[in-house]
C-alpha cells in the first residue's frame, strides 16, 4: 500500500485520504478501501466547505457545471475642500471655500459560469449588470457659504464582460502548494466613461455644481491580465495567496472631453499589478470561514491629443481592501458565498458586501 498523503483532492493513486476540519474527521474525507485487495473502491473526495474554499479562492477544476448568480453592493464617499482665491498677508484667505461630496452606490448583478475541461484546465464566463447611483454635494451655491447644492444622477447597463482560463501547473503535495495559472480577457460592452456631457443645479445661479448627465458601466477599453494563485491546506486552516497584472489596451475615441463638440483623442488607461493572501478555516462539512487581504496598485493613465501625450494627474491610486468571508453548504451542488469588504485606503469603497449562490449541474 502506498504512503496516504494529507490532502488529495483528486483521490487518485491514494490509498487512504484524510482530510480534516479543525481536527475532526468528515465522512466525505476518507476513502473506502477493499479489506480483500487494499484496491480503492470509491475515489475519496474533500468535505463541501473545502471544496468552496477552492472554488472561490483558487479553482477547483470540476468537471461539473457550476452556475454561481450574485450580487454585489459598494458604497464610498469622497469630501474634498476647493479653495478659490488667494491668501493675503499670509493669514487671510481671500475668495470662495467650497466643500464637495460624493456618495456613490454601485450594485452589480453578475452570472459567474465555470466548466472544469480537466482536472488541470477550467474555463470561466462572467457576465455582469450594473446599477449606479451617485449624489453630488457642494457648499457655496450662489457664492454664499450657508447655501448648498445637491444633485444625483443614476444609470444601469450592461458592465464589461470578461472571460477566465486557469490552468494547474503544479498539484499540491505535503511539501508545495496547489499552484494555478491565470489567464483572462476582458471585452468593453459597458458603457463607457469618455464624452459625457455635465449639467448645472437650475437652482443655482452662481453654477457651483456640475454633475454628469449618465454614468458609466465600464471601462471602455479592452484588457487583459494573467496571474497565478497558490492554495496549501495546513490542518486545520487552509492558506491562499495571489498575484497578477492587468494590461489595458490604447483605444481611440470620437470624443473625450466633457465640453460641447466632439474632442477626439486616444485613452491608455493605467496598468494595475495586485496581490493578496489570506486564511480560511473548514469548521465542519458544510461550512467555512476566511480572512483575507488584497492590494492593487493603478499606474497612471494616459490621453493623447494632437500627437501630445500627457499623464492624467489624479488617475493613480492604491487600493486596499480586507474581506471577512464564509460558505455554507445547502447541500452538495449548492452553497451560499458571503463576503465582508472594507476599505483601509483613501481609493477603495468604504465598504462592499456581496452574496453569491453558486450551484453545479
């Protein structure tokens, strides 16, 4: 009889499986061995919640459909002081102070379609709706600092569709990690965020506030990004960890400017490189729990106009985001995903939660 391994995901070539949740054994974790040949009479298999922890942390090349609907709910506000005017005698500010609001609600309706072709090779579909709300706040309508002005604007369309190919370079083992390869595409069927027209508050006959008449869905450009992934089960937790780059592709437009008229040039959007890791922990058969972190870095973008080509000051940013998550199994083609998000920089929501009900056909 061969050495038992700690982890087999497959169950192939192992004699006897043991997965373990928080030191207790489950059912679904060992596999029947035949008294008479020591042959392996049925393959062994991971509990369910170890199964969702893969599948939403890593892959789990299951040669099942899995159908995974959710939504998604963002929120973040943004104050910024504008000061307009100069500072006399190097104490006294002269001019206008306008504090600025945004409150932005973003809710994103998504299918998220996965298909294992092997047990080295998935494929992925997602397809999203998005729904977006922002109300825009300013102090010092009509020049007068007791007055404010407020406006919101909200749209719904279409988000980007992106399409996913993971591929397993290296199976996990007692000493190395489950290591996946991650390819992905995304197509711009959202709307896009260059040549909206503003809008003025009819209240306001000083024009403090302009706001845009339609918000975008997306991004407006085609991208790509490749990345790899690292899962290790350490009895009783298991560990993950990322890392990827997304390249966005130059595109050219009729139009990018908010004034009246067309004002054709060409938008590179900033690359962004993000990593992350985290923790999970299988309290039963059915249900787990996660800790996580991820960080993605934004280069700046870039638009050229006239064969000039300049930097978009404030286009960079870091985002940051911890995530306190859990699965719970209904039974053993469908789960419920939970997922905490709070932002610890200045450019991530403030705060994101999501649901997910994925199901295998």
């Amino acid at each position: 009889m061969e050495k038992s391994q700690p982890f087999c995901r497959q169950g192939k070539g192992c004699s006897l499986v043991l997965l373990t949740s928080l030191g207790a054994f489950s059912p679904l974790a060992l596999a029947q061995v035949s008294s008479d040949s020591g042959e392996v009479v049925r393959e062994a298999r991971p509990s369910q919640s170890v199964e969702n922890v893969f599948r939403e942390e890593h892959a789990l090349f299951s040669d099942r459909l899995t159908i995974e609907p959710g939504i998604n709910y963002s929120y973040s506000d943004r104050s910024q002081l504008a000061l307009r005017g100069f500072l006399a005698l190097d104490a006294i500010f002269l001019g206008e102070i306008n504090l600025d609001t945004v409150e932005s609600h973003i809710t994103t309706f998504d299918i998220n379609t996965r298909y294992g072709l092997t047990d080295r090779l998935e494929v992925g579909l997602n397809v999203p709706f998005v729904y977006r709300s922002t109300t825009y706040q300013s102090v010092g309508a009509d020049t007068s600092a007791s007055r404010a002005s407020e406006l919101a604007v909200d749209d719904a369309d279409l988000g980007d569709i992106s399409a996913s190919l993971s591929y397993r370079l290296l199976p996990e083992t007692t000493e190395r990690p489950d290591l996946v390869l991650n390819l992905g595409v995304t197509a711009p069927t959202g709307t896009d965020p260059y040549g909206i027209s503003l809008r003025k508050d009819p209240n306001d006959d000083g024009g403090n506030l302009s706001i845009p008449t339609e918000l975008p869905t997306g991004n407006g450009v085609w991208a790509v990004n490749a990345g790899v992934s690292a899962l290790k089960t350490l009895d009783p937790a298991i560990v993950f960890a990322n890392l990827g780059y997304t390249y966005n592709f130059e595109e050219s437009f009729d139009d990018i400017s908010a004034t009246t008229g067309k004002d054709p040039g060409d938008v590179k959007l900033g690359d962004s490189i993000r990593a992350g890791f985290g923790t999970a922990f299988a309290l039963n058969e059915r249900l787990s729990l996660s800790l996580s972190y991820s960080h993605e870095h934004v280069r700046k973008s870039k638009i050229t106009q006239g064969g000039v080509t300049n930097k978009v000051i404030g286009s960079d940013a870091n985002v940051g985001v911890f995530s306190i998550g859990g699965t719970y199994a209904l039974n053993d083609s469908t789960s419920i995903v939970t997922s905490l998000g709070i932002g610890l920089t200045d450019a991530a929501s403030d705060i994101s939660l999501t649901f997910r009900m994925p199901f295998q056909l």
